[in-house]
C-alpha cells in the first residue's frame, strides 16, 4: 500500500522531490491523505472526460465550462475510462481510443493528455479505470472476440441476453491471449508521457488511483480462483510499473462476488489494492420502482444502507479506505429532460454525502463517494434517450437512456446540495 512519505525517507530537509510525493494522493491506514492532509471528497463519475478533451472527437470548451463548474461545486475527483475498444457495435462508445487489438487512434490518447492537463490546473485528481467488464465499451468481451471466441453477445442486439453476455465474459479469466493483450495495453497507458505536461503519466499528481476495470465480476463460484489469479496479476503489474499513485479494483463489492460479502474480502487480500471500492445501483436492483417512488424510496435508502455498513465494516477489517465509486436514481418517472424533479434523487444522495460526513468525524473507513454521473451540459436528444451519432455525451453509457442518471449543468439543487457537502467535509 502506497504511504505518502515513508519514515526512511524522512529528513531535516526535505528534498525537491519528496515535496513533490506530497501532493499525490496517499493512503495512511483507512485515510486518503493529499498535500499532508486527510483528504475526503464527493466525487463524480466523468467516464466521457478524455473523448471530450480529443481535439478530434471532442468539444473542449466544453470541457473547460464543465470542470470549472465541477470545481466551483468543490468536485475535484473524477472517475474516468481510459478509452473504448473496438467500437464495432450499437449501444458501444462510438469513439474507440483501441479500434484493434493493440492499435491506437493518437487522437484519443491526446484527449487523455488534454483532459489530465487541464485537470492538474484546476488541482483535481483522477481515478483512470483501465478496461470494462460490460459491454458499452468494447472491455473484455472486445477482447474476447478479438482472440477467437466468437461475436459478443450484445445483450442489447438480435435478442441477447445478459446471462449469454456474462457467461462469454466469464471466459476472459482464463482466455491467455486476452489477458496478455490487456497486460499490453496497461504497461502502454502507465508508460505514457503527457504531450501537454511533458510529465510521464507515472509522475502526475493529477492521477490519484489506477483501476483495473469498471465492476470486474467473479460471476461464479467455480470461476473464483481464475478471476482472483488474474486480479492478483493485473494488481502486481501496475504497482510494479507505478510505485506513486493508488490501486484500486473496481469492485461493486459484493454485488459482484456472487452476493458473497466474505467472497469479496477473499479477493481483495493483495496488499497492492490500496483501496476498497463499492456500487449501489437500487433501480438495477429491484429496490426502487418510479412508478411507486413514495414507497420504495424508503427501501432503496434502507438496503443502501445496510450495503454501506457492510462494506465499510469489510474495509475497517482489512485496514483500508473505501469509496462508494458508483450510486445514482433515475428524476421522477425516469423523465430524461433536465426541468424534470430530482427531489428522490437529492434525498438518495445525501444518504451518502451524510454517511461520509459521518465517517469522518468518527473516523472510519469510508473515505470518499463519487456519483453517476456528471452530464455537465449534454441533454437528451430525442424523447426515448437513444444516442445517435453526433449527440452530446451525458453521463449515461450508450446502452441507456441518454440523461436516466445525469446530473445536468442546470441542475441547481443538487449542485447545491454537492457543493454545501463538500464544504462541510474541507472544514474537517
């Protein structure tokens, strides 16, 4: 696990360089630290942030407009894909940064230099996320296909179906060619030079964490071993290429260990996973109807909250931080405009804003949320939230409803609400 200045390298006069260590993030027992604070934060999911900073592909104004805005609200960390791959099919990101296994598009890996630059101005940090366990990006299903498995079963195409999709994926913990493609990719990514800071990405302070992928999953019990060996790899891998910035996993927690809490702690033993991490999605998983919000919003906040304590009782055993990376809540009937009420939404987020605030008073595990997502100024473009080419991006996944759990630029509440929050954590 990365400390920020280990005790040998402690002296009278601290070096140019050590001052420098400071001002990544770090982790001292279950606390973040950065610039020789603790450090807490309400966060936001920004998975489009480098497609947006592609000088190509992109629109950096708006950039611009919107990371300003985020930081104005006090939101300096940001959850982002490192790219797409292969890009092939409908309801996949359009822009793929790897089109083939092990080819490039250079205009998307100068978006991520861009988007890091920008970033690193405004002091923010980013959580890079290095492939997808889902289909929305090409991840290891594209990777699956590209070494002789077969077409992907796109859950969202010609009738497929998710459990046909997570049986293909399940394959990947054991699929050599894959694994090996991936690892490539990694070392190319971690052993990249910013064009725009001329820092190499290993030296940047504008990157807190890298992550393995977005909700890798066991799927099933049989597959724990493969999956636990692969994740161990990937872990080792990138602490052996980047010893400064954290590593996390990804995880959903145990949403994504077969519902097994115990599961969930077996597979992040690796001393190199820096951090914890956890997802709560209560419309994906039965706990809220729009159609009946007054009545199971009070079930989605109670089973939300058992999740929580579960999890952060996981991260107190193991001595690490954790972070609920991923929550969101459709506006009111799953309308996609942004003058529609987010009244449920405001009240689901301060469950965590108000457990965070929590846990660092008492100091516990849980260090830090980050919610699904930030739309800044993409809007839905047709009534049904189908993206066609040339819309704007919004926080939701091309596989959704363009808008379903955006946070809108014009959404005044709960910026509000988020920047309030954040204020109170900085007083700490």
């Amino acid at each position: 696990m990365k400390k920020l200045l280990p005790l040998l390298l402690c002296v009278t006069v601290m070096t140019a360089q050590n001052a420098d260590r400071k001002t990544f993030v770090g982790v001292d027992g279950t606390h973040f630290t950065k610039n020789g604070k603790p450090y807490h934060y309400i966060g936001a999911n920004y998975w489009y942030g480098a497609i947006l900073g592609s000088k190509k592909y992109g629109d950096r104004k708006r950039l611009a407009r919107e990371l300003d805005q985020m930081k104005a609200n006090g939101i300096d960390n940001l959850r982002i894909l490192v790219g797409a791959d292969g890009g092939g099919y409908d309801f996949t990101v359009r822009e793929p940064l790897q089109p083939k296994q092990g080819t490039y598009d250079d205009a998307l890996l100068d978006g991520l230099d861009y988007l890091l630059s920008e970033m690193g101005k405004r002091g923010m940090t980013a959580v890079l996320y290095l492939t997808n366990n889902w289909e929305w990006s090409g991840g290891m299903s594209q990777y699956l296909e590209w070494n002789g498995y077969g077409p992907i079963p796109n859950p969202n195409l010609n009738g497929g179906t998710w459990p046909a999709f997570m049986a293909y994926v399940t394959q990947f913990h054991s699929c050599s060619p894959c694994k090996e493609a991936l690892e490539k990719h990694i070392r190319f990514i971690i052993g990249r030079t910013n064009a725009y800071t001329k820092k190499k990405y290993t030296e940047d302070p504008a990157i807190m964490a890298w992550q393995v992928a977005n909700e890798p999953r066991i799927f099933t019990v049989e597959n724990e071993k493969a999956f636990t060996e692969w994740l161990n790899a990937t872990v080792d891998l990138i602490d052996q290429l980047d010893p400064n910035h954290l590593i996390s996993t990804g995880s959903e927690g145990s949403a994504g260990s077969n519902a097994d809490q115990a599961a969930f702690e077996r597979t992040h033993q690796n001393p190199h996973i820096d951090y914890l991490t956890m997802h709560i999605w209560p419309k994906n998983w039965g706990w809220f109807d729009h159609a009946k919000e007054q009545e199971t919003l009070p079930v989605a906040i109670a089973n939300a909250s058992e999740y929580l304590e579960r999890h952060i009782a996981s991260a107190e055993k193991l001595g690490r931080p954790i972070v609920v990376e991923e929550f969101g809540l459709p506006r009111r009937g799953e309308a996609l405009t942004a003058d529609t009420s987010v009244e449920s939404r405001n009240t689901f987020y301060d469950l965590f804003f108000t457990r965070l605030q929590r846990s660092v008073e008492k100091h516990e595990a849980l260090a830090g949320v980050n919610f699904w997502g930030y739309g800044g100024e993409g809007r839905a473009a047709n009534e049904k939230g189908k993206w066609n080419k040339d819309d704007a991006y919004t926080a939701d996944p091309p596989q959704e409803p363009q808008g379903l759990n955006s946070v809108f630029s014009s959404d005044a509440t709960t910026l509000d609400l988020i920047r309030s929050r954040n204020e109170a954590l900085r007083k700490r």
